[in-house]
C-alpha cells in the first residue's frame, strides 16, 4: 500500500490514459465515417471523469478504442491513445491482450447480456485471475469469493454456482463489476452502468462504485446520457459533441458555469424535481446529430445552436480554448466570452390553475389482477402471483395521472388491464360511463376503442418495419374513424403536423427515422381517433434528453389543445413531477401513495416515496442529498408479506405490525393519502429531519433472485 | 428429472399407440389385396378369398388392430409375405445393419460439422468461412445418387482401391466390412454435413456478435479461448435440435445410399415392402421409425437441457 501512493504520485504527472489527436474512422460500404474526428483529453490516476452526450456523439467508441475494439471496420486512423505511456493503437495483439482485463477492465450497458448465459458466475468471475496471473482454481475461486462479498452479494459462496439468468439486474451488474474489479485495474470503463436499472438500484449500484473507486484507487472513464449520474459519481466531465469534446471541466466547473451551448441544451432540457408543466415548457435542442459521413467546415452544432452566427461559426474548425480564470475548465466555442451568464432553469411549480378539480373520467376501484404460476408445460405450482392487489386512483378529464414504480411493482399490468389485453381478476376500472376491467380488447365496441389509445416505450419494436408512417397512421385512421382512403391521407397529413413532422414522412419507413421521430409517429397513430385517454407506458425513457424534453412538450401541448386525459407511466421522478398532476406511487402491486403531484412531491411522503426521491439522480452538484440506499431484494410476489409489501426494505419500519397488519390508508388533504403505519405528522417531522438512519441490525430476508415468472 | 422422463415416456407410447392404428388404418383403405398381390393375376377368386380367411383379413379392422397389439406385446411382428419370413426375424437383422451405417455416419458428421462450422462462423465472412460456406453448399446440393455414383466411378473403376457394394457379406470380392462401409457413409457424410454446416455456422456468426463475447475478449482472453470457453457451447444451443433429427434421417431415410451400395439396410427393406404391400413389415418398420424419432426427441431435449441452464429451471 506504501509504494501504491508514490506510484500514484508519480503518475499523476504523467497521465493514466490520455487521446492525443486521436482520429477513428469506420470504414463503411457508403464511405470512411469518421466518428471521432481529433480528440485530445486525459485521465489521471485514480481520476474519474464523466463522458456525456446524446447518443452518437462517439461516447461508447471511445469506451472501446482505450481497450482497442473497434471491430474490423473500425481503426485509429491518425494521433494516438496512450494509456501509461504506450499507444493502445499501434500495441500488438499480445500485448493488446495483457492490458485488456488486467489494466483496463470494462463493466457493460446490459449485465444480462454481457454475462455468458451457460457458465456459472464463479467461472466467469475465476477466468480472469487464471488469464492473468496464472492462479489456480482455488486461489482464483477465494478470490472471486472475496470480489463477490466486497460487491456486497449476501452469500457470496452461493452467488459463485449460480447463472447468469438467476440474478436480478442489480445483482448481475454487480457481479460485472466484480468481475471487471478483480485484477485491480488501474482505469475502469463504465459504459452506461446503470441504464435500465430501477431507480433504487442504480442509486445502490452508484454507492457501490464510489465506494470501491477509493478502495482501489482505480480511475474511472465513466459513460453516461444521465447527467445525474455522472455527478454522483465523477471528479471531471466532458461533454461529448458528434465525436468532438465541446466541453470539460471539474463537475462544478462545468454544471455552475456551462459555457458551450450544447453543455447549456443539456442542462436546460432535463426536468428537475423542481419544475412542473404550469410553469414553462422544457428547453429543446432542435434537429439531431449530424452524421459522421459528411462533416460540416466550421462547428458541428452550428446547425442545432441557438448562438450560432453565419461565417465566424460556419467556416472553420473551432479550437477548444480555455475557460478564463477557471484551470482546466475548457469549451470548444468561438462565441464563449460572449455568451450571457448561464442560469440553471430551476423555475418554480407554476401555479396549479384555479377551479382545477374536474371531475375523474378514469376511476380504478378495488383491482386485482392474479396470475397463476405454471413451471412448464403441465406444472402448475399452485402458486399465484398477485400483480395487482386492491388499486385504487382517478385521474380527473384532461389532466394527466402519473403512475410511477419499479420494476415489478403492478404499473406494466395496469397498462395492461386498461388497453384491454388482458383482464382484471376483480375490481372495476372505468372511463367515463364505460366499464373496462372485464372486458378483452377483441370485445370492446369500436367506439371504446376510439377512446382509449396507447404509446409504448420502445418505438423500434412497436412500428411495424416494413409498413410506411402513412400506412400505420392512415390504417388507424380507417379502422377507428371509418374514413375513406383519400380522407384518411388528408387526416395523415394533418396528424403528422400536428406531432409536428412533415407531411412527407408519409411515405418514409420507420428505419429511416430517428428514435424521437418515431415515438411521434407513435403518438400520430395513437391520436387517429381522438382517443379521450392516452396511456402512455414509459414513452421517453428510450430518448436522448433534448428529444425527451420535446416529447414532453408535445404530449402537454396535446392535451392543453385536446383535453385529452394521460396515464403517464415512468420510472423517472422528475418527469414525472414536471408532467402529472396526479401521482400514484405503486410497490408490489400496491399504491403506497396517491394525490395531487404537488402533495406527492412534498413531505409528508410514504417511506417509499421518500427512498425513491432520494435515489434520483440529480443533475446539480449542489444539491446530492443523503441517499435511502434500499437494502435487500423486492420480496417474491408469490408470497407476499400479510402486512405492508414495502416493509422487508422500508428504513422507517416501526415494528413488527409493519410485517404483520397491513397498514390503513390515512388521508389527508385533496384526496391525497399514504398507506402507512406512521401518522402523517410523524412522517412530516422524520423526514424534515433528512434521511433515516440505516437499522444497524436488520433483518434481511434471505436474499433471492427476483422470482422468474414465466 | 423423473417427472422429465415420466412425461416423455407417457408421449411415446401415446404416439406409438397413434401411429401404429394410422398405419393399419391406411393400409387397409388402400387400394390392392394382398391375397390377391401373393397369389397373381391367374389364381382364382376361390382361392384368394382362402388365402384372405387364413390370413384372417375377412374380419373386421378393429376387430384385426387389437389382435395385432395384443400380438405385439407378446414380441409377435407378424409375418412377411415378402420375404417369406417372420418379421422380427428380418426386421432387426436390417436395423442393426443400417445402426452400424448410421452409427459411423453420425460419428462423422457431428464432430466433422462442429469444426466446419465454428470455424466457418468464428469470422463471419473470412476466407477460411466463405470456403467452407461453398463447400458445405455444394456438398448439401449434389443428389445422393449423383454423388455415390460420383464417388464409385472414382474409387471404384478408376483406383480400385475401394469395393463398389457394401452387402456386409464377407465373401463379397474379399473385401473387409470397414472397406465395404467408407464409401457409403462418405456418400451420407457429404450430403448430410452440408446441411449442418450451414446451421452450426449460422448459430455461431450469431453468438460471436453477443456482448458475453465482447466481455470475454475485453477480460483479456486469446482468441481460441474465447471461442472455445465461450463461443462453441452458446453456438451448439440451437443446431441440437437438428442435429439430433440426422438420426431419423440416417435410420429411415438413406434409401438411395442403400440401394445404390446394394447395402441390406432398413431403408432399403422399407422400400420393398411398401412396393410389395407387405403390410406386416411396413406397420412394423413405421413403429420402429417412430420409436426412433420420438426417442431422439428426447435425447435432443436432453441435450437441450445440458447446453443450456436456462431451460433447467
């Protein structure tokens, strides 16, 4: 350990990795794209920087052109990547290959498919030792043992002869990370580590790794769209710009003082817990990256910048020049000094309109939707799965019902039961005078269906590929309105400029759209019939946050022209206090809370509001709170605690009736109430008081992989 | 793992039961006698109705299936007009001649097709898989009669060096069985592997683009180790299946290879009866071709579940 901090020293001169000029190209059929045009920048030991950036702007190629996988396309054309002083491009594969996993290890966007699905954990995680070193099956197995428990896996020993396919998400991202820890490497590449992951899981997942960052020492290339994320856990970020670093800096630096406009576009398009729909809409960034094919002479977000001036923009390649008087904060924009200063969007709540309460045109009553388990093709496990246990919400005409959980927790099945593809087990859920809990999609009249439409979260898998916009919309448009086929191409027409794309993306095909511009093709189809509900299943969760923050507006314009009512489902807490005006907080198939979004987002809230606010990423270093770290895994829905569901993880558990008594609704003002064994004015007075103190002794329940439902 | 078992067993008897009435069913209704088949054009009606009252085919079908179950259990096959023998008598003889091709062939084919394909899909569209691509191509397109009389004209009329018919008689030309058998299976072999080439390759260009095998080669590991700790199993998960098929194919169906070789075969034999109508061996060698399919069945869902955890449960 003595000689590990003068080495530390000394590299700091020198430092870990660094790009200089460095120039990497795919060679394609249509031509050289040339992703990363010339990026300098570098990494000090035990430093961790954040790369940021919509996607295509050439995060995940530089991820993988420091360990020199570029596949057989791609290649470091010119300039040179230097990771303690040799050249990733120009290594031998022999030497490619002691650096790889030993120096430099990588943990991975998906963990499930970056595990081997058919080899144990333990082999997996032993492999490594055994490449490098040269250890024995013994000492590699004590050593990934040690890995497991240091990534905080309750019975490590057990983890070790499980697959892959037998952990849950959180638990396999760690297991990727013990894996990429194990050989104590001296930089860590972190590809979107914890994008998919719930909320509460990421937040443990990103504990976990500052944790481990200042045991190893290792320093960390961190890859993420989430600048929440990147605060938590980076030193320095850079922002990443079609292949080009626009801006870098300390995370202050950059977040208190942004002086590119796009570091500005970022920031200003991300709803913050703070911000609501009545006050302003969100700031965009028009267009999209440009492609790597054609580079324009001058600056490439000229195009998409609102500063942007003809000729001193436009012309010629932009240096990237010192930020005066702050050391090493650095922008690639000739109009820096110019720029006015920078004002973090924080805004207020706008005022909620007055008279708002309008009477609920979707009511939720007493639903229950039951799964029996089966295993198999004739096991029938005589379990059941409850899904949905006794769900009661409203959401009021026009206005817009969020519902938000993790996963698992029931939000996916509502969606479900509403839209008709299945049916509840018991309970009613009605809109207006129609009820449809009991009632399949295939049996519902034609004028109900009209009401009710849906968007989904992933626009790629829901348009059909070889089917044109104008043919999905326009099929809509006759099956639902009845119209003929030329009114139906004028109805398209119209539609398209109402999600505000040109009338000719009629004839284009969904590959030819970018992620955004298919989710409002999406939403073009879903208002074919004038539905008076849209349900919304996590419909930019998939999106870049520029085009995020446009899909917000365009859904809240929608409905301010439409009155249509919204069922808003979304794992992301500040989107959801910028769009709802109601919020049901789902956990394991229960509402733990429900009221008016400003009542929800203001204490008192249930213990699993609380944990679930405090482990949203915020974009702001200035305002990083004590994070509830839930601990434990979400209990098996097949056999549910008789008391509250949250109980086994709740930090705020009083006793034993939490486990035993399920806990009473209590309610409060506006309808809101909280299903809790504490008294709302305790809860007020706890949680002014910050974030609980974690149980030293608690009972864990045995740890277990979230139970496969099939 | 007794329940697995159980469960399968319950489905091949269930199919045997089936397809032993659906081959007596057919062979009743379709046209032709075998009273009259056995005894000519020339013999009287007189004498073919004597002949049906012995064979006992003057009664009813039902009447005539549960006498014939009732005879299988007893191991009674019935008797071949054909051959003029007891089925069971020919019957297994012909089986285990054809497992001894089968057996060789197969033993060829899968380790011989692993390689080719994995090494064909470790990189997609390389020399190295774009000549096995060919070959495999070629090889699966070339008839089977092409290819043995191909084959023969070669080793046989021009080098010598090998016998033209496998009759697994001993005395045929001197030749020993093992020389008797190498061009027939390399007939089957070639026609065969083609097919699952293409099929190991497919599956494994697939999990080569995986992202486990990004995280393999990023921990450091050599190529080969990467394809061989990583690739190969994934990439077996899929062909399993039809690998497993072969064997139906390399017990009932290698006709051609059979008759082409003059090879005394179960194949072969199942093409004389059907010409013959010799309904006792064609309902005996369907059920035998029907064990055989349900029974790989099972051994590939048993591969299935050694490959692949997932399915384990």
């Amino acid at each position: 350990m003595t000689d590990s901090r003068g080495a530390t020293e000394n590299r700091a001169r020198a430092p870990l990795l660094e790009f200089r000029q460095a120039r990497i190209s795919f060679m394609l059929r249509a031509g050289e794209a040339n992703v990363i045009p010339g990026l300098s920048f570098s990494l000090g030991a035990g430093e961790a920087l954040g790369l940021v950036g919509e996607s295509g702007c050439g995060k995940s190629t530089v991820a993988l052109a420091t360990m020199r996988y570029l596949g057989r396309a791609g290649r470091v054309t010119s300039g040179s990547i230097l990771f303690e002083g040799q050249d990733i491009a120009r290594m031998s594969e022999d030497e490619l290959r002691r650096i790889r996993g030993r120096r430099i290890a990588m943990v991975y966007q998906d963990p499930m498919s970056s595990l081997n699905p058919v080899k144990t954990i333990g082999k997996q995680l032993m492999e490594v030792p055994m490449i490098h070193e040269g250890a024995d099956a013994a000492a590699a197995r004590a050593l990934a043992v040690r890995m497991l428990e240091e990534v905080k896996l309750p019975d490590a020993a057990g983890f070790m002869d499980r697959y892959p396919h037998q952990l849950s998400g959180g638990q396999q991202q760690r297991v990727v990370i013990a894996m990429a820890l194990i050989a104590r490497p001296s930089l860590l590449i972190m590809d979107e580590p914890t994008t998919g992951l719930d909320v509460t899981v990421e937040a443990a997942v990103l504990d976990l790794v500052r944790e481990l960052r200042q045991r190893h020492n290792s320093a960390i290339l961190f890859i993420s769209h989430n600048l929440g994320t990147v605060v938590r856990v980076c030193d320095r970020i850079g922002v990443m710009y079609a292949g080009e670093m626009v801006e870098q800096g300390t995370i202050r630096q950059v977040f208190a003082n942004p002086r590119h406009p796009y570091t500005r576009g970022l920031l200003d398009c991300l709803p913050t817990l703070g911000r609501d729909k009545h006050g302003s809409p969100l700031a965009t960034i028009p267009g999209q990256v440009g492609s790597p094919l054609s580079r324009p002479p001058g600056c490439s977000f000229a195009r998409r910048c609102g500063s942007a001036e003809e000729g001193r923009c436009t012309t010629a390649p932009i240096p990237i020049r010192p930020v005066p008087g702050e050391a090493g904060h650095e922008a690639q924009c000739v109009r820096m000094a110019e720029l006015e200063a920078w004002l973090r969007k924080d805004g207020q709540a706008g005022a909620v309109p007055d008279g708002a309460e309008t009477a609920p045109l979707v009511e939720i009553a007493g639903l229950r939707k039951t799964y029996r388990q089966t295993h198999g093709l004739f096991g029938d496990t005589g379990k059941t799965v409850k899904a949905l246990n006794d769900v009661d919400m409203f959401a009021e005409a026009g206005r817009t019902l969020a519902i938000v959980g993790e996963s698992g927790c029931g939000k996916s099945t509502l969606a479900k039961i509403m839209s008709g593809l299945v049916t509840a087990s018991e309970g009613t859920a009605r809109i207006g005078p129609d009820q449809i809990a009991a009632t399949a999609i295939d049996q519902r009249p034609q004028a109900l269906k009209r009401k009710l439409q849906m968007v989904f979260q992933n626009p790629d898998s829901t348009l059909n590929p070889s089917h044109s916009v104008g043919y999905v919309i326009g099929r809509a448009l006759r099956r639902l309105k009845g119209l003929g086929k030329r009114s139906a191409e004028d109805e398209t027409r119209r539609l398209l400029d109402v999600v505000k794309l040109s009338g000719d993306f009629a004839g284009r095909k969904p590959h030819q759209l970018s992620g955004g511009q298919k989710q409002r093709v999406a939403i073009a189809r879903a208002l074919a019939g004038d539905p008076e509900v849209i349900i919304a299943d996590e419909p930019v969760s998939a999106l870049d946050v520029s085009v995020q923050a446009a899909i917000i507006n365009l859904l809240n314009e929608l409905q301010g022209e439409r009155a249509t009512t919204l069922l808003f489902i979304s794992h992301d807490l500040a989107v959801v206090r910028y769009m709802a005006d109601h919020v049901a907080v789902m956990y394991l198939g229960k509402v733990v809370e429900f009221g008016r979004a400003a009542e929800v987002f203001e204490p008192p809230f249930h213990p699993y509001t609380e944990a679930l606010l405090s482990a949203a990423p915020v974009p702001d270093p200035d305002r990083q709170g004590e994070r509830i770290i839930l601990d434990g895994a979400l209990p098996s829905a097949t056999d549910l605690p008789p008391g509250c569901p949250f109980a086994s993880r709740c930090p705020r558990k009083v006793g034993s009736i939490c486990d035993t008594t399920p806990p009473p609704a209590q309610r409060l003002a506006h309808g809101h109430r909280i299903a809790c064994h504490i008294e709302a004015d305790e809860l007020v007075s706890l949680q002014q008081g910050g974030a609980p103190e974690r149980q030293r002794e608690k009972h864990v329940r045995p740890h277990r992989a979230e139970e496969h439902i099939r | 793992m007794l329940r697995f078992f159980g469960k399968h067993a319950l489905f091949m008897v269930v199919t045997l039961v089936a397809v032993s009435f659906l081959v007596f069913a057919l062979n009743e209704l379709s046209p032709g006698d075998v009273a009259r088949k056995e005894l000519g054009a020339y013999a009287t009606q007189e004498q073919v109705d004597l002949l049906r009252q012995r064979l006992g085919l003057d009664r009813p079908v039902v009447v005539r299936y549960v006498e014939y179950l009732g005879k299988l259990f007893t191991g009674d096959l019935g008797y071949s007009q054909r051959f003029k023998v007891p089925v069971a008598d020919i019957i297994f003889d012909r089986l285990r001649n054809t497992g001894l091709l089968a057996a060789v062939s197969f033993a060829v084919i899968v380790p011989l097709s692993m390689l080719l394909g994995v090494v064909a899909g470790m990189r997609e569209g390389s020399v190295i898989d774009r000549g096995i691509t060919m070959f495999a191509t070629l090889a699966a397109s070339v008839p089977e009669f092409a290819m043995g009389v191909f084959l023969a004209s070669v080793f046989v009329v021009w080098l010598g060096v090998l016998p033209g018919t496998a009759t697994l008689l001993s005395q045929t030309g001197g030749w020993s069985i093992p020389a008797q058998l190498v061009l027939p299976v390399a007939v089957i072999v070639l026609y065969d592997m083609g097919y699952v080439v293409s099929m190991i390759r497919a599956s494994m260009v697939e999990v080569m683009q995986r992202p486990y095998i990004r995280t393999a080669v990023l921990k450091g590991m050599s190529f080969p180790r990467v394809i061989l700790g990583h690739a190969v199993r994934n990439a077996m998960i899929n062909p399993v299946t039809v690998i497993m098929l072969q064997i139906n194919y390399l017990v009932a169906g290698v006709v051609v290879v059979e008759t082409v070789f003059a090879y005394p075969g179960f194949g072969r034999m199942m093409l004389e009866a059907a010409l013959f109508k010799d309904i006792a061996l064609i309902e005996a060698g369907a059920l035998v071709a029907v064990f055989v399919c349900v029974l790989t069945q099972i051994l590939s869902d048993l591969a299935y579940m050694a490959l692949d955890p997932r399915i384990r449960a």
